[in-house]
C-alpha cells in the first residue's frame, strides 16, 4: 500500500521592478511588475528575444536580475541560492540522465537529500502511477518516445514537492498529436496539484488552451519602452488588447490591420477615414492620455472570424479575391483591399474555386478595434 501523498505547495509569486542588462548596456528586460497568485497557471508569451526565458531564469535563481525584487509569498528571494528555492524545472530538452533508468532519474534528486529509501520508493511509486509511467520504470530514456520522456522530466520534478513548477518550451520537440495530449497531460496535472505553474512558450495555441492568465512580452525597442504589454486571462486579452502587440500576437489567423487617418474627434466620437476613402465612425469611450488630432494616422484592427461574405453587418468592404485554404471544418481566405491584404476565416467548408474577383465583405464594426499608428495603443 502507497502511503505518500505529495505536498502540495501554492506559492503566490511577485515581481517587482524586475530589469536585465547582459552587455553593452543594452536592456534585455526593463521593470517587469508582476503578480501570480498562489495556484495558478501563468504562460509567457512573446516571440524571440523578449526576455521570457531570461525573466524565467531570474525566478529560478539560474540568472540575477540587474535590480528589481523577487518575492515568493512574504520570502524575498533576491540572494537565496537556486538549490534552496524549492524549484522544480522542465526544460526544453528534458535534461535526464541518459545512463540511469526511470527509476533511478525521479530518485536522484532524493537520494541527494538523504531522504530514507522507503519514503524515495514511496514517492517513485506514487508519482509514477499519477503520469502513467509504472511501466516504464526500468527502462532508459534512450528507449522512450518524447512524450514519455517529458513524463519523466515532469515526476522528477514533482516528487521533490516543488514550491513552483517552472516549465521553459517543454513541447517544442514534440510533433503535433503529441503535443496536444502532453498539453491535456499538463493542464489536468495542473488541476489536480494546483502547484503553481509559469510556463514559457512562443506557441499561442499553448498559451490560450492551457492558462489561468497570459503574460504577454515584447522585444524592447523604440515602441516598447517595457516588455510585459500585457497580463490578463486568454479571453481578455483575446477581446481587449490593451495594443497593437498584443491584438496582433494572439489569434490565427493573426488580426487584419487597415491603415486609417481620423478625420473628425471630439468627446463622443471619432470618425476616421480609410485609404480607399471609406469613413467610419466611433463612439469615444476610451481613456487615454494621446493628443489625437484630425489627419492623425491610426489602424483599423478586424479578426479574420468578424469578417462574412453574407450580409450581416452595417458595414462593406469592397475587395479583390486572392486565394483560399481549405482547412477541413473551416476555409481561410485572402482577399486584397485597396492593395492591403485581408484574411477572412469561415467556420465552414466549401469549394471557392468560382469566388467572383471582386466582392464584398460584411462586418460590424462594434466588433472592430482602432490602435493609435505610432504608439500602438488601443483607443477604442
């Protein structure tokens, strides 16, 4: 009879100030200010270079921030040595040791606390019938398939109770069935430890099927003056993008942008003006602090699912078909307006080899956003 139950921890984590420099004095992260509660499943986002992975390392103690604090519940965690933080981490890789057997690799680190070995067969027998892996508790990873692999690398960390569970691109080596049911595998583990979870990724469909919230980073430049742009759940940042980034980064197909200028503004409405001479008008209900003028450029912002071909919507766009893609229960299509492309997706399919050149698209623009063209910021 197994008597070991794991311990579960719910750590609340908070980032303060959190900034990065690694040479040259070029920031890599600037005053990241972040809040996890205890519990939750928290997915970074964001593409290469935005200093996700980097933020990850400074929670686990594997790199030090340039300045900046980081708390787990009331421990403040700045000089506390990554062994002593009670982290367990599952990399991209995987990282186990190739010459031991299962068995041996969710042991390892216990045998290394000097915990006695009947607890460690406990816990290996506990942990290993929680992922399915009891039969293969005596093989090495060389004979196991990726999915069981990450299996490992997931029990090894939470035979130790980790007091986080931190998770850098772990499906990245999978191919796409596998991916799918590891992602099943995670969140239902998720549900039933509720250690909290921060999971780094570049992949969207990860971060909106498997997170409480979304921490969405940018690359610093001259536009993104810091790397969060946004934290929030996946529906919230999917239906109020706070940007452009973000309206732009969340989505497949991604949201189309048509480039505008406001034509009229004042404090109930913003009327704008697209290139092809097409008006539309805005109530002005967000709160902003941008100077917005008449002739100021601005983006239309349309998801591709907002776009019909029948006419259910208030509003028209005349465009010139390109191609499409049949995706089985859906069809993607590609049209040009005023030499600006428009992607539309059609929960439906259908054959649109005889679509006419030029047709017209319906919308509401109720379901439409506008973002500022030079600061990317969302203003209605």
């Amino acid at each position: 009879m197994i008597e070991y139950e794991p311990v579960i921890f719910m750590t609340a984590i908070k980032l303060n100030s959190i900034s990065k420099t690694f040479f040259e004095d070029k920031p890599v992260l600037n005053q990241v200010e972040l809040s996890i509660d205890s519990g939750e499943l928290v997915v970074f986002i964001g593409s290469s270079g935005c200093g996700k992975s980097t933020l990850l390392r400074i929670i686990a103690g594997l790199d030090s921030a340039s300045s900046g604090d980081v708390w787990f519940d009331s421990d403040l965690m700045n000089d506390i040595p990554p062994a002593k933080r009670q982290i367990g981490m599952v990399f991209q890789s995987y990282a186990l040791y190739p010459h031991m057997t299962v068995r041996e690799n969710l042991s390892f680190g216990l045998k290394q606390k000097k915990i006695e070995k009947k607890e460690i067969n406990q816990r290996v027998e506990k942990i290993s019938q929680v992922l399915e892996i009891e039969a293969l508790l005596e093989m090495r990873p060389a004979a196991l398939s990726g999915g069981q692999q990450q299996r490992v690398a997931i029990g090894r960390c939470l035979i130790q109770s980790p007091r986080l569970f931190l998770l850098d691109e772990p499906l990245s080596n999978l191919d796409a069935e596998l991916r799918v049911k590891t992602r099943q595998e995670i969140r239902r583990l998720h549900k039933k430890f509720k250690t909290t979870m921060i999971y780094v990724t570049h992949d969207q469909v990860e971060a909106m099927t498997l997170a409480d919230k979304i921490a969405v980073f940018a690359p610093l430049n001259t536009k993104n003056k810091r790397n969060l742009q946004q934290f929030g759940t996946p529906l919230q940042l999917y239906n109020q993008p706070e940007n452009k980034f973000v309206a732009g980064f969340l989505g497949s197909p991604k949201m189309n942008f048509i480039p505008a200028k406001i034509d009229r503004i004042n404090e109930d409405r913003i009327d704008i003006q697209l290139n092809s001479g097409k008006k539309l008008s805005f109530n002005n209900q967000f709160k902003y602090e941008l100077k917005l003028e008449a002739g100021q450029l601005v983006d239309l912002a349309i998801r591709p699912e907002q776009l019909h071909l029948q006419p259910n919507g208030a509003e028209i766009l005349e465009v010139d078909f390109d191609t499409y893609e049949q995706l089985g229960s859906e069809s993607i299509l590609y049209f040009l307006y005023d030499k600006h492309p428009i992607v539309v997706k059609l929960p439906y399919q259908e054959e649109f080899n005889n679509m006419q050149n030029t047709r017209r698209l319906y919308f509401e623009h109720s379901k439409c956003f506008l973002f500022d063209n030079k600061t990317g910021i969302r203003l209605v």
